[in-house]
C-alpha cells in the first residue's frame, strides 16, 4: 500500500470515527455532515480500489483502465443506496423533516458529486444526471422552511430511488465479470427491482404532488412537470437497457 492510501485510511478511519461519535452525542450541522461524507466516500472509493485492484483479478485487468473508476463510483453507490432504503418507512409515514431530509439527500448526491470529479470519461447522459442531482441537493441545503415544495419533492424521487440499488451494484458488476449466468440472473433482478421501484416512486409523487398543487406557483409546477418527464423517460430508457442485457445474457446462456 502507497503512502497516499495509507494517508486516506488514516485520515477515512478518523473521519468515521467522528462522523459516529457525534452522530451519537450531538445534532451536528449539515454542511459538517456534508464535508465529513464527502471525505470518507473518497476514503472508501480508495480502499475499495486498492483492495479489488490487489485481490481480483478480473478487476485488475479491465481496459481501459478508467474504467476501474466507474465500476468503483457503482458499487459505493449502491452500498449508500442501500442504506437509504432502511431510513423509507420514515417518509412512508408521511413524516418531512426537513433536516432528516437534508441528511439523507447528502448519500444521495455525495457519490454523485464525488464521481464528477474522480471519474473520467463518463457518458454525457450520466453528467447530466449527476449535475442535477448535486444541484438540487446543494439548493436543498439552503432551505429554511419544512414546508413540502417541488425542491423537497425531487430529492424524496431520488431517496425513494434507492430501492433500486441493485442496478448500481449490476452496472459495476458487469464491466468486470466473464460470468455470464450471473451477469444474466443480476440483469434479471435488477430490471425487476428497478420496475418495482417506479411503481412505488411514480404514485408517490403524484400523490404529493396533488397535495401541494394548488399552493405553489404555475413555474414551479411547470419545472416539475418537466422534471417529472425527464425522469420518468430516463426510467423508461433504463428499464429497456436493462431488458436488452437480459435477454443478450439469456442468449449467450
């Protein structure tokens, strides 16, 4: 192990040490909470990479090399999303705090924020993605009211999205796998998993949507109806993906 990564474990154990301990002890501020995420997310993107890189072969030898970055920012997203999927019962309830929100929408964007600046060469329609998200995460910070507004709305589309993290673990998966039966069974089940997704997040925001209608200004809905297309467009287009990777996989079966 190079001086460089032993600097991010000790510097990574040390900030997770204090991320628990006042986690545990004190109501800590956001924007701390968002520095102390930001620099342990880079920590673990760099274990995992020594580690994979040192231990696994097929990993070892992915070209191009970069790669290796991408199935990287995949798994350390799907383990954040995850996480978020046991914090959903919260928002089932119909409970909005906003600081909750706030805390949660960080492991949101911060794996897409930290992908930005540490993978290279990313398809455009994933810069876009990644952009928004950290935008609208950031503006969330600067929200001062618990009031349910579009802003809250969008970034509850993507915390319900985390039961979809699946996709993430399949889309790192893939790059670097030669097993083919299991390259087809994680295509299965993601595509599966990503169409109960959208079930579940599609009438939620309707639903909350409604509930705020006729409280909110005409550009507002207009951004939202926007948004709401673009998403559900994307979802469409990765549902069909996914669907040809299964039935390419089933083939070579």
């Amino acid at each position: 192990m190079n001086n460089i990564n032993r600097i991010y474990m000790i510097v990574g154990l040390l900030l997770f040490f204090l991320f628990g301990i006042t986690h545990l002890t004190y109501n800590i501020d956001v924007y701390n909470e968002f520095i102390i995420v930001f620099f342990f997310t880079i920590f673990l993107y760099n274990i995992l990479f020594y580690f994979l890189n040192s231990y696994l072969k097929s990993f070892n030898t992915i070209n191009p090399s970069h790669k290796k970055m991408y199935v990287i920012k995949n798994y350390v997203k799907s383990f954040y999303l995850f996480c978020l999927c046991f914090i959903l019962p919260y928002f089932i309830n119909g409970e909005y705090n906003l600081l909750f929100i706030k805390r949660c929408a960080i492991y949101y964007i911060i794996n897409d924020l930290i992908g930005l600046i540490l993978v290279k060469k990313l398809p455009k329609t994933t810069i876009i993605h990644h952009t928004t998200s950290s935008l609208c995460g950031i503006s969330l910070f600067m929200k001062s009211n618990n009031n349910l507004d579009i802003l809250t709305l969008i970034v509850l589309y993507a915390i319900f999205s985390s039961l979809a993290f699946s996709v993430n673990f399949y889309l790192a998966y893939r790059v670097h796998s030669t097993n083919i039966k299991i390259k087809y069974y994680l295509s299965q089940i993601s595509l599966y998993n990503y169409i109960f997704c959208c079930l579940i997040n599609w009438p939620v925001q309707l639903y909350l949507f409604c509930t705020i209608f006729l409280s909110i200004p005409i550009y507002e809905t207009i951004l939202y109806i926007y948004f709401l297309y673009s998403v559900i467009r994307d979802d469409i287009i990765l549902m069909k993906w996914l669907y040809n990777d299964k039935i390419h996989y089933n083939n070579k079966n």
